[in-house]
C-alpha cells in the first residue's frame, strides 16, 4: 500500500493570551518588537511528515488589532495567522520570492486545509528552478479555536480533553463557545475579512512595487468570492489614489473551484439550507441588529455537521488514522452521546430513513479502522455534503450497500449541496473489520469492485485523487485548522445581501477584476460541475470533488501529475 505510517507531532493551537507553545522540533525563527518593544510579528517552524520534499512550512502571526468598536475579544483574535510555504532552497525574505500566492479559504474551512496543494505547487516550481511561494491564510475568528488535544498526538487523550474535561499541559478545556461569546463577531463581515487581508500584506510586503509586481490574490470556494471583494476594494477612503486598491496589491488572480467575483450566484447551492441564516429579504440593517442583540447566530450553526462540537471530530478522526490507521477504531464508543454527536452520526451512517429514525444499526455496531472512520466522515461516496467531500478511496474488508439517506444520494437535482457520487456504507453491523482501500488502490486486481443496486460502479480509478493519509495529515498536524469552528455569520450575510447600499459601497473599483490575469480551476465533479458560467476557460481536474483541488495527491493514478499544483506553477511563471 503506498501509504505513509508515519505519525507526526503537532503544534499547539493559540488562544487567548497565551504564546504558541511548540510542540514539534522547531524554532522561532522570526520577531519583531514595535517601538515600544511590544512584540508584532512571530513565525515559527512547523514539522511536517509530509512526503513532499524541498518545502519549509512556518506559522506566520502579525499583530492587527482590531478597532476599539468591535467590542471585548480574546487577545489572540487581535493577531492574524497564516502558514507560509517556501522553497527550502530559496530565498529567506518573501519580497526575494519569484511569486507568493495568498489564498483566502472558503466556507468552515481554516489555513490547514491548503497544506497539500501548497507544497504541490511550491515544490513543483523549485523542480522548474523557480522559488514562490504559498501563503494560506487563516480567518480572523479561527483565533478561538483550541487545539489543544489535537496538538497532544494522542486520540484519547484529545477525547478526554474536549468531552471529559481531562487536562493536557495543565489546561482544562472551556467548552464550545456559544453565542453570547461571540459579540464581537457580529461586526466582522465581508469588508473587515479584505480589510484584514490588506492589512496583512502591506505588514508583510511593504513596498506596493513589490505587491503589485509578484502577488497573485486567491482562494477556494467562497474565498473566490473574497478575493473579488478585495480586488475591487479601496482600502484609503480616497478613490482617487489607486496605490492602496485592492487590484494594485496583485499581479493576476486564482480560483480553485470557485470564480473570483462579487456575487453567490456561481456558488448558489452550496451552502446548506439548515444553517440558521437570517432571512435575507429582512435587509441589511435589520439582519445587522440582529447579529449585534444576539437575536440572531454570530456563527455559522447547525445541529448536523456544522457546529464546533462535531467540526472538533474531523481533527480527531485524521489523529487515529495517523496514529494507527489499521487498527480497529474505538473512537465511536469513546465518544459521548450528545445530541450533535448523535444527530451527526445517524445522518452519516444511517443507510435509510427508518434506520435515521431509529438509531439502529448506529455506527457503535459496526467494526471500522481508524482509516475507515475518517473515509466515512470525508469520502464522497459517504458524506453527503459536496462541500465537505473528498476523493480518497472507498470501503473494503466487507460487502457494501446503497445509502438511500438522504434522498438526494447519486443526483444531479443539487450537484453543488449533496454532489453526485452514489453514496455507500457497511451492510453487517457486528461483522467483518471494514477498512479502507485508499485512492492509489482503486481499480488494483484485488479491487473487490463494489457495485451499486442498480449495477453502477460506485467508483473507479479515475474517480480517486487524494491520499487518506494526507488528508489526515492535513486535518491533524497542522497548527492551524484544516476547518473552522466559528465562521461568521455576517460573512455570508453580507454577501446574500451584496444589493445592499452597504455591501455595494465596498465595490469601489468594478474594473479591479479584470484588471489582471485569472486562473480558474474546477473540480470536475465539484460545486460548478455541468455549470461553468459563461465567460470562464477554465482548467477542469476531472474526478475531482470540491476539497480534492486542495488535497490531491502530487501523482495522479493514471500517472500524470496534479492538475491543479501544475496549473498554479504554470501561472505563478507568467500570469499573462
């Protein structure tokens, strides 16, 4: 099996006013004080078990506090975060770099998650001789993430941490915020979100030469959308100057499975319809007072999937596939029985409706691998959600069967919520160990060939594209997260309501778009599957499903190289 074993250690998360305690072998390797001595700049080394050679990966913090208006936050949320990949054989200062890709991320989903496609594309630019690099950038309201379980590289002891509250370090977990503690995310919408990024990128890059001449501003899926407001946006007050515009701080724009713009449209579908958001007819003051009372959810919510409880056990999962991914997985009967966690694992493990309602076979009655578990929560013959689906293998150890929960499994009525794979689970509750056949073994000649009731394939080689073992890495060892527990409602608010006089006061410079080069590139059975919108010329990474652009592997099974790391080198070469 051509998978890699090796279990890595871990970064402790930031939170509070605490420092980041390293936890893997690594150095600080950047400060910078103020003119009082404050200290407004960190970056340390991050280790990484990554089988892409010739990267260093460091966790790049800079002080920007927020104004005095937003209210009371923790201290860490006046910080911004990004992880920056670089050539190991380039140059030390980003200004040296040949290019610097910033990417913003997408709905629930933090800086971790670019790990794979990263190192892709900035080792496959030093193989061309030329040293870029890759900076993912981590949202604002990440900072009240703790990560300290999964930063112990141990999947009790993460368990013990967030559900038993067993100390790790000498810390107690504070539970899962709820929305009384999220105030000062009322505020925080689509104009701090470019705000933040300006401000990043003139901290980090001060010489607008510089921006202008070797940024190219991008992101993945609605970091499509961010990266059209800030190309469009003017960060002085004064349209008449243009050396603070958004497009005046890059050279050509990305978009991975997205399209760099100022509307939803492209992405409608995506986002799920029991998320609790406001009704967008209600208007922009009104849905803002209502983020400001606390009347309505300051963070993206829902009792499936999308809330910080069950977005904390994704990380979990990818720790006991790293650690020991053979093994048969106790993390089902370790977990407790909330009503999140209940609700959430009838939704993933239920084959039908009636066994949704009744809660047998649960997913306690089956005998997994820690691989499998994670294969389930991910794989997008297994989770329904397109957003949240990978291409990463399939069951095996034991026979298979549709999985007719929800209904919309395997249509193409809303490819962009649900996707279009048919969708899978274990048949024997109490039977044999189910495993997992990762991506490079799809299609091998011990390939079992599962098929679906209707004599459908349920995947083959060409549908399969990133490596479990990667993804877990991603989700796991990374000191920022790979998804977002707190995603702010006023983000996607904002941009629902972008008719509003004031969200289309933010597009100050409508030609800021084309203003540059644009590479997109789509996942071929990702959210604009069989809907490219008029215009786009886009690359098309067939088999791909939404995460995969960012995730997939750098060899591909038919032998060729990644699709979406090569076409990303090739525009950092010459954007035009």
């Amino acid at each position: 099996m051509n998978t890699s074993r090796r279990r890595g250690k871990t970064l402790r998360a930031l939170r509070g006013v605490a420092p980041a305690v390293l936890l893997t072998v690594g150095a600080l390797t950047g400060a910078a004080p103020d003119a009082r001595g404050a200290q407004t700049r960190t970056e340390t080394a991050v280790v990484s078990t990554s089988p892409v050679r010739g990267v260093t990966e460091t966790m790049v913090r800079v002080r920007a506090p927020l104004p005095a208006s937003f209210g009371a936050r923790p201290a860490a949320c006046d910080w911004l975060s990004y992880l920056r990949y670089r050539s190991s054989g380039g140059p030390a200062a980003s200004a040296d770099a040949d290019r610097i890709l910033v990417a913003q991320p997408g709905i629930l989903e933090g800086a971790g998650a670019f790990d794979s496609v990263a190192r892709n594309t900035v080792a496959r630019a030093a193989a061309q001789g030329r040293h870029i690099e890759f900076w993912a950038l981590d949202r604002r309201s990440n900072c009240l993430e703790d990560r300290t379980g999964v930063a112990s590289g141990d999947q009790h002891t993460a368990v013990d941490y967030y559900y038993r509250d067993k100390p790790v370090a000498g810390r107690t977990f504070e539970g899962f915020l709820g929305n009384g503690d999220l105030g000062w995310m009322a505020r925080l919408g689509i104009e701090r979100t470019v705000r933040d990024q300006y401000d990043l990128l003139t901290a980090e890059l001060p010489d607008q030469r510089v921006r202008a001449q070797k940024v190219l501003c991008g992101g993945h899926s609605l970091g499509g959308v961010i990266t059209g407001y800030f190309a469009t946006a003017d960060f002085d007050g004064d349209r008449t100057t243009t050396a603070d515009a958004g497009h005046r701080q890059c050279a050509g724009y990305f978009a991975l499975d997205t399209t760099v713009s100022t509307t939803l449209a492209d992405l409608s579908g995506s986002i799920p319809d029991d998320t609790n958001l406001p009704d967008v007819g209600l208007g922009h003051g009104a849905v803002q007072a209502g983020l400001d009372s606390g009347l309505l959810p300051r963070s993206l919510s829902a009792p499936v999937l999308l809330n910080p409880e069950t977005m904390t056990l994704l990380a979990i999962a990818g720790m006991g596939a790293l650690e020991d991914p053979d093994g048969e997985a106790t993390l089902p009967n370790d977990l407790p029985r909330t009503t999140n966690i209940d609700v959430t694992n009838r939704f993933l493990f239920s084959e039908d409706t009636p066994t949704f309602l009744s809660g047998t076979p649960a997913v306690r009655d089956f005998r997994l691998t820690n691989e499998a578990v994670l294969g389930a929560l991910m794989d997008d013959h297994s989770v329904p959600l397109a957003f949240l689906q990978s291409s990463v293998g399939f069951f095996d150890g034991g026979p298979v069967v549709d999985k007719n929960f929800p209904a919309a499994n395997g249509s193409g009525a809303q490819p962009a919520l649900f996707g279009r794979e048919y969708k899978a689970i274990p048949d024997r509750p109490g039977g044999p160990l189910y495993t997992w056949r990762n991506y490079d073994r799809v299609g091998d000649a011990d390939d079992p060939g599962y098929r679906s009731a209707d004599g459908t394939p349920f995947t083959g080689a060409g549908k399969e594209v990133t490596d479990i073992q990667e993804l877990a890495r991603s989700m796991a060892q990374q000191p920022l997260d790979f998804t977002e527990q707190y995603f702010p409602t006023k983000l996607v608010t904002d941009l629902q309501l972008a008719g509003s006089p004031q969200v289309e006061r933010l597009v100050v410079h409508p030609d800021g778009l084309t203003a540059h080069p644009t590479l997109t590139v789509l996942a071929g059975d990702g959210l604009l599957a069989g809907r490219v919108p008029a215009g786009l010329d886009p690359v098309i990474a067939d088999g791909y499903q939404h995460l995969d652009v960012l995730t997939a592997a750098p060899t591909q099974n038919d032998g060729r190289p990644e699709p979406v790391s090569t076409s990303l080198t090739e525009f950092a070469r010459d954007p035009a």
